[in-house]
C-alpha cells in the first residue's frame, strides 16, 4: 500500500488545541506485555507521522487502535512487524521489543518476525491460489511442517480456528478468490494463524464487510484472543468497543490516551478522546 | 472529563445535537411542573385551603405523560445514536431522573391531597407549622437540586446531598414532636396521623432530590457516587462474576 497517499489527505479536519500534549493521559503499561513501544518516532521524510508513541501491548489482549484519518494509528500497528520497511522514505526511531529483543535490530529477519507478527488487511487479500495454498503457504515456506499429512492437519485447524472450515471442506481445491468478502477475510486470518504467530494484526479488518460478516470476524477475533494477542485499528468505535479490552486513541501522530475499554467509552479522561468518541470532531 | 453545557450541542450531527437538546428540555419541563406542584401543595398545606387540589391533580397526569415521552426519547437515542462518554452519561442518568422526578410529583400530590383534607379540619397550629417549615426546606433543596441539574454543577449537586442530611434529622424530630401531639391531645390523632403521612411525603422528596443530584453528578464527573457503604471491589467482584 501507498502509505504517503494516506498521509497527504490527512487532517484535513483534525483541530489542534493546546491539549495536544506529548504526555499520554492512563496507563501506557501492562502486567504482562507481549511487545513494548518505547518512544517510538516515525518519519516520512520531512513529515513526523508518529512522536514519542510508548505503550505496551499485552499478551493474550485484544487492543484497539482508534483515532480520526491520518492520527498515525495504522502507521503504529505496522511498526509491530515492520510492515513499514517496505517505504523508502519511512524511518522509525525508538525501540520496539518482544521478548525483550528489539524488533528494529540489525541482526532480526523480518521474515520470520512476520510469522511471529501476522496482519490481516483491510481488503482481504488472498492469494490466486486454491483455499488449501492460502492456508498451506506459510507454514510451507517457513518449513513449519514435515509431511503431507501435518500440513493436511495445520490447514484444517487453521480454517476452523477461523470458522470457514465447514464451509470450505469440500472446496479446498477450488480459488480462494471465489469465496464471499466476509469468508475471504476469515481465509486470511486463517492463512495468518496457520504460521501460529504470537500477534495478530489488523488494519480495518471489516471495512470491506457487511454487518454480518463483520459479526462474525469480531466473533472470532474473540475467540482467537484465547491463544493471540490482537491488535485492531479500526474507524469504527462501536467495533472498538466490542472487541478490544483496551482502547488507544491517537491524534495527530500522538498518542492521547490508553485505558480499560469499558472506563475509555464512558469516562474518558481526555478532551480529544471525548470529542472523538462522542462524535464532535469538526 | 467534566461535561460542560456547551458539550451537548457540539457534535457533528445535528440532529443529535436537537435529540439531545430536546431531552433536556424535556427533563426541565418536567422538573418544573414538579416544583410547582410542589410549591402550589404547600399553598394548600399552609393556608389550609384546597382550592389548588384541582390544577395540582392536572399537573400531576401531565407529569407522568413527561416520563413516558422522556423514556422514549432516552431509548430512541440509545437505539439509533449509540451515545459514548459523556453522552451516555447524560442519557442514562436521565432516564434515572425523570423516575425519580415522577416519584417526587407522586409525593407532592399526595401532600396536596392530605393537606386539602386537613382543610376542613386542620391539625394543632403548633405542628401544622412544623409541617409547613420542613416543607419550605424541601422545596428549596429540589429546587437546588433542579438548578445544579440546569448548569451541569456538580459541586451544587453535592451539596444538594449534604442538606438533604439536615432534612432527614429535622423530620425525625418532626416525628418526636407529633407523638407529644398525639399524648397531648388524643382526638387530634386522626389528623395528626394525616400530618405525619405528610412528614414521610416531604422526607421522600427529598431522597429523590439527593437521587437526582446523585446522577447528575454521574453525568457530569463519571463518578457513582451513590451509597458510601459500597466499595470499587465490591462492585467489581459482582461484575467479574467473582465469589
């Protein structure tokens, strides 16, 4: 994706008041993170996109990213596996660990962070492949299986793990491109969740979706926090608040406030997450 | 963050800047017609004359009309706004206001109704007036209580609960008091009994004040402040299912 596209069309409506502070308002910390930002900066050339960004991502927790166009909040959630690499001109400081190792690390191969850091897209996106290849691809190329008969077993789990095997099992062989949106994008959550990452990524997994199948994605986004730790950028708060645990709200590259999902959608504590939360963003 | 008054008509859609507005006006309309009926009870209560009964009587069905239309208001915009934050706050808390609202124009006609009884055949002047001063306090407690509500001020609406304290120990007294009356002068007991009736009406009004207070203050701070006997574990241990 154009990543510099999306930057220029933005804050076109975002206001700038003299509350846009650098100090996070809540607790940017977790008892148990599964990666840690800290003061994470990023530029796109001249443009600084994300400033000073800290904030810990918790093992087995649905976080959501949520904020108005061009805040930064996707550019955040490609920085958790170097999606942002792949842009000659982005250039990301400060430190992001999982485990404790730095991500940005010279020695660290993004290929294998990727299996570790999975991203499901906005558009679902498989592969020109049969259902089967989409799911199988991963753990093939990244040689996480030995057999025929394993790999039969990763690609069943996988799908119902994301609750399209009973519909697909008769169809393995056939395009995954022929399957509906909404079972497109559960095709690709389970091609994500084959290479069994420790994090998931979504950028606006439902935009693309009815209601229904939207349902359903957040169904399983539930289910999957068993095992994963999600992080979902959303522009719909209402899915915000259904699926996450935790809320973030950025605004013009920062990162305003962090909190308990249920404390961020009653009792906000910042004026800008209020306002955009509440609708009075103009 | 606090709610401010200039919060509710800021959102970009104006049509729930108008859904929000017209709620509100609705809640104070209805605040209003309670203070009057209130206010005309007392009349009755005080002077001993029941002309007033009918209007208070109207008022109070109008009263209960203003709860249902509120409460459906209050549902519509859940249904059709999803209201978050502050929003919410408001919303909710209305709709716990307008009930406690309705039971306050309950009490008051039922004052009006005793006090046009005692009309004809009214109680020693001695505890009439007890009757009637407790009743000025009442009337102006809901009256602080509607205008905290009226400015988003919870710092008035705390305060609203504060006096409310001084308004349960006067009734008590009140309440020692009427049963010398009664020792006093046992043929006064019949009416005394009405007065005392009235007493608990003015005493309920003025719990259902310090409720109304209470939310207000929800809506505005985010903060429960209902019974200080409840502790956050406690209310978290419910929530989270826990023994």
């Amino acid at each position: 994706m154009d990543m510099t596209a999306t930057m220029n069309d933005t804050q076109i409506s975002a206001k700038e008041p003299s509350s846009v502070t650098n100090q996070t308002v809540g607790d940017v910390t977790v008892e148990n993170p599964r990666m840690q930002a800290k003061n994470v900066q990023v530029f796109y050339g001249d443009k600084h996109a994300i400033q000073d960004v800290t904030i810990d991502i918790g093992s087995n927790e649905v976080i959501a990213f949520i904020g108005p166009s061009g805040c930064g909040k996707s550019t955040f959630l490609r920085c958790l596996n170097r999606m942002n690499d792949t842009i000659d001109i982005c250039r990301v400081e400060g430190a992001i660990t999982m485990d404790n190792k730095d991500i940005y690390d010279p020695s660290v191969d993004v290929v294998p962070l990727r299996a570790r850091v999975g991203m499901v897209f906005q558009k679902p996106n498989p592969f020109p492949k049969s259902i089967y290849d989409n799911v199988a691809y991963g753990p093939r190329i990244h040689g996480l299986v030995e057999s025929k008969a394993e790999l039969d077993e990763v690609v069943e789990q996988s799908l119902t793990r994301a609750g399209l095997w009973e519909e697909v099992k008769d169809r393995l062989d056939q395009p995954g491109t022929g399957l509906s949106g909404g079972q497109q994008q559960r095709l690709c959550i389970a091609r994500a969740i084959a290479v069994s990452p420790e994090v998931i990524l979504m950028d606006e997994p439902c935009s693309a979706l009815d209601p229904i199948a939207t349902a359903r994605i957040e169904e399983l986004i539930h289910e999957l926090s068993d095992q994963f730790t999600i992080v979902i950028v959303t522009h719909s708060m209402q899915q915000a608040a259904r699926v996450s645990s935790r809320t973030a709200y950025f605004h013009l590259g920062k990162l305003i406030e962090v909190g308990p999902t249920k404390q961020i959608f009653t009792s906000p504590q910042h004026e800008l997450t209020q306002d955009y939360i509440t609708g009075r963003f103009g | 963050m606090d709610l401010k008054s200039s919060d509710l008509n800021q959102h970009i859609s104006s049509q729930f800047n108008e859904d929000l507005e017209s709620l509100r006006t609705h809640v104070l309309k209805m605040a209003g017609m309670v203070e009057r009926n209130l206010r005309d009870s007392l009349v009755i209560l005080e002077s001993m004359e029941s002309g007033l009964l009918p209007t208070i009587e109207q008022v109070e069905h109008q009263i209960n009309a203003f709860e249902v239309a509120v409460d459906r208001e209050v549902i519509n915009i859940i249904a059709l706004r999803q209201p978050a934050a502050s929003d919410l706050r408001v919303v909710m808390a209305i709709s716990k206001i307008v009930r406690d609202l309705e039971r306050m124009g309950d009490e008051a006609y039922k004052i009006g109704k005793l006090a046009s009884d005692l009309a004809g055949d009214p109680p020693p002047a001695m505890a009439l007036n007890l009757s009637v001063s407790l009743g000025r306090q009442v009337a102006e407690l809901v009256k602080r209580a509607v205008d905290s509500f009226v400015r988003l001020d919870a710092e008035q609406a705390r305060e609203v609960g504060v006096a409310d304290r001084s308004i349960d120990a006067d009734y008590e007294s009140a309440l020692r008091a009427m049963s010398t009356f009664m020792i006093e002068d046992p043929r006064a007991i019949g009416r005394l009994v009405k007065l005392l009736w009235i007493f608990r009406a003015l005493e309920r009004i003025g719990d259902h004040a310090t409720n109304v207070s209470e939310q207000l203050i929800y809506a505005v701070r985010g903060k429960d402040v209902r019974h200080a006997d409840v502790t956050e574990s406690q209310v978290n241990d419910i929530v989270e299912d826990r023994e």
